[in-house]
C-alpha cells in the first residue's frame, strides 16, 4: 500500500487537474502495476485504499478551492475558484485571447472542463 500511494503521488504532483481529467482508476493500476508488479489477489483491497484515498483528495481541493470562495461576484470556474470578474480582467489584457491561453493565466478551463463553453463566450463577447 505504502509503494502504490507512493507511486500515485509521484504520478499526480506537478500536474494541472486537467492533465489528470479523464485519468481512471485502470490507468492509474496500469501505472502502480507496471513499476511494482500485480497485486495479489488478498492484497487487492491495498490498491483499492489508495484509489479511494487519492479521489478523497481531490474532492477535498475541490471543496476547498470553493469554501476559499466568498463573495458575491459570479463564479464561471469552481475547480480553481475563477470570478467572472478576473476572466474579464485576463480576456482583457491578452493580446490573441483563447481557451487555453486564459488556462494559463488563472487555471481556469483547466480541471473539469465544464466552464470552458462560458469561457469561450465570454472571449467571444470581446472580440464580437
């Protein structure tokens, strides 16, 4: 149990909630499996723990990132707590708005990927 959590924490740091979007709980026993073997079947429920720990962790940020959320302005991002009021702020001062270019300014866009259509409107809303 110990080598596997240490082999998903190694896998997760460093990277963007969008990098690990879509990343399922086979990917990752693919990745734990590949660097320390298949688990025995009486050691299945070892995995199973750090498969539950590491989505707990997630959920924690994420609830986190929206408790640290207080206000009254518009929340367009609630993975990475992004006001209506910043992403006009970062529309406004980038040169060739996009997606992925906002992305990089704030996170938002970056983790679930549901904000993006409103996003892209709002850049739309800019440059129409």
């Amino acid at each position: 149990m110990v080598a596997a959590s240490e082999i998903i924490s190694e896998h997760v740091t460093r990277k963007t909630l969008g990098e690990l979007h879509g990343f399922d709980d086979e990917q990752l026993r693919s990745v734990i499996e590949g660097t320390i073997g298949v688990f025995e079947s009486g050691r299945k429920h070892c995995l199973e723990a750090c498969f539950e720990a590491i989505h707990a962790a997630f959920a924690d940020y994420r609830a986190l990132q929206l408790e640290e959320f207080q206000g009254e302005k518009a929340l367009i991002c609630t993975c990475f707590g992004v006001t209506e009021e910043r992403l006009e702020g970062v529309i406004r001062g980038l040169k060739d708005p996009s997606v992925e270019a906002v992305g990089d300014v704030c996170n938002a866009g970056m983790g679930c990927g549901s904000c993006r259509m409103l996003i892209e409107e709002m850049i739309d809303g800019k440059i129409g």
